[in-house]
C-alpha cells in the first residue's frame, strides 16, 4: 500500500460480505450492504443505508449519498455522483412471480455523469461521460456524454462541461475556460488546447 493510501474504512454498521473487493481509501458508512461479488474501487464515499449486489463494478472516486440500491448488472465507471435515492433497475418487467434474473440488462453509467437525487435510471441505458441527470428525472434511453437531461421521460435542455457547470450558447466552460463544439445533433466534444 502506497504512504498516501488509506485503508478502506468500514463503519461498525454496515455488512461488507465476503469476497466483495473494496479499493483503499474508500468509505463504507452507516448501514450498508455490500453483496460479496461487488468490485469498489479507491477513494468512494458510500452513503448511509445503500445497498451494492454482487455483479456490480464501482470505479475510483464514485460518490454513492443515501439511501442508493446498486443492483446486479450495474457498472459505475471513476468519477460517478449518485444523488439520494435515486433509483437503478436490473429487470424491465419485473413480476414478483416470475423469475427473471437471466434477464438482467446491463447499465453503465460512464465516467464523471451526474445523477441527480430521486432521478430513475431504467436497466439497458448508457449514460455518457459528464453527462447530468436532473434531480427527479427518469432515463429510458441513452443519454449522450455532457448532455443535460431533465424530465419525465427525460429530454435533452442543453450541456454540462467536465466541470459541471452548463454551458451557454459559447459552449465555454464559465469555470474552467475549457471550450467545447457540436459535432452532431446530439454530440458534443471538447476542443483541444
């Protein structure tokens, strides 16, 4: 272990199950549950009262705040936010009578997007790099990277930089300066120094 690495830190409270792989630095709070088969990388905050299954993948640096379920087949790539109590689903039509777990479609949330609190993600979408759910809205669809989406279904309303922050009709980060350019209807980039 590194000398600016910290163990994973792990509150009385919480279960982490064996076999569950969780990353140096990473905390565990309050009442958690990690599934043994879940992969948890360096540096996460994991909230109170979350819940992670085994066949999920968490990269470095995700912030995962309360009261988050992380089913089976959900993948959570470096730099991720998962606002309070919003919601991942694994199965498209569940019925509490019907056994469908070979029917879990996979999400992958990819690197530095934003999930609001309360927003809804259904199972099978991607949402692209530093793209920015809304608080409460519901994605049924893939969303594009730096898009910012709000709704119920969901629309595009416009862009967010690297940082966060959403871009005016300059398409120029108002905190970081860095510039970006539509290559598409539904495509941004960022233009290179």
């Amino acid at each position: 272990m590194a000398d600016d690495k910290k163990p994973p830190f792990v509150h009385e409270s919480a279960y982490v199950d064996d076999g569950a792989q969780v990353g140096d630095g990473t905390r565990i709070w309050h009442f958690v549950h990690v599934s043994g088969g879940a992969k948890i990388g360096e540096s996460c905050s994991i909230g109170q009262n979350v819940f992670v299954g085994n066949r999920v993948v968490i990269g470095d640096n995700v912030k995962i705040q309360n009261n988050v379920s992380v089913f089976d087949a959900v993948t959570l790539e470096d730099g991720v936010f998962c606002g309070p109590s919003m919601v991942f689903t694994n199965v498209y039509n569940p019925r509490a009578e019907v056994e469908r777990k070979d029917e879990y479609r996979e999400t992958l949330i990819k690197r530095g997007a934003t999930l609001g609190a309360n927003c809804t993600i259904v199972c099978g979408v991607t949402v692209g790099e530093f793209a920015f759910v809304g608080a409460a809205t519901l994605i049924n669809r893939d969303v594009p990277p730096f898009a910012l989406m709000v709704g119920v279904p969901a629309r595009r309303i416009g862009w967010m930089s690297h940082a966060g922050e959403k871009l005016g009709p300059d398409l120029v980060c108002p905190r970081e300066g860095r510039r970006y350019r539509e290559v598409g209807p539904d495509q941004l980039e960022e233009i290179p120094a």
